[in-house]
C-alpha cells in the first residue's frame, strides 16, 4: 500500500514538473526582439556557443576525462586479471575471481563507453 502511495505521489510530482516546465520553455528568447530590429552587428545577436553544453563544453570534457580514467582503470584491471589468472595455478577459485575480474573491466569499460555515447547523443540534440 505504502509503495502504491509513493509510486502515485512521484508520478503526479513528475507530471507537475513537467507542466511547469514546458510554459518556461516555450517563452521567447528576450533578446530575438532587440535582433530582429536591425541591430544585428550587436554581440547580443551573434550565435554563441553554449560553454556548459557547447562542442567544447564542460559536460563533454568532463566525460572525456572520466572516459580516460575509466579506460586506465580497465586496462590495469585486465592486466591484474590476467595476472591472477596466470599465477592461480588451477586453483578453481583463484580461476573464478581471475576471470570475475577481467569480466567485470570490460563490462566497466562497455559501460563507460555507451555512457559517453548517451552524452553526446543527448548534448547534439540541445
């Protein structure tokens, strides 16, 4: 029953949200009216492009840098895995958490991959 309420009161907070939001959205540009007037040489006028969102961002570059580590971070833990995996001597066990630990970098390296990929689809279609 407590789940039902909750499940009913995020739902109706969400729809809320969204009804707020998209009269916010749809406002005009305050300055379309000033650039529309012939004052085009004005640097209000002139597309600039969006420091947080633009193709040199912050959000991109900070993917970019956390795509890197994440990178680094599988590659040594392919290589770690490897290790354990050579020195396991058949022990089954050593073998298990060899192969969990390789498995689990290229899942890790899979997953920051597409991650930066919904970044970037989603940052072209600002």
């Amino acid at each position: 029953m407590l789940k039902q309420i909750l499940v009913a009161i995020s739902s109706l907070s969400l729809l809320l949200i969204m009804a707020i939001s998209i009269p916010v959205s749809a406002q005009l540009d305050p300055f379309e009216q000033v650039c529309s007037n012939g004052v085009q040489d004005s640097a209000v006028c002139q597309p600039q492009e969006d420091p947080v969102t633009g193709s040199n961002g912050i959000i991109l570059r900070a993917a970019q840098i956390v795509s890197i580590f994440v990178g680094v971070a599988a590659v040594i833990m392919v290589i770690i895995g490897g290790l354990k995996y050579t020195t396991s001597a058949g022990d089954a066990n050593k073998v298990n958490s060899a192969k969990n630990t390789i498995l689990y970098a290229v899942a890790g390296l899979l997953l920051a991959v597409l991650s930066q990929s919904i970044i970037i689809f989603v940052i072209g279609r600002l």
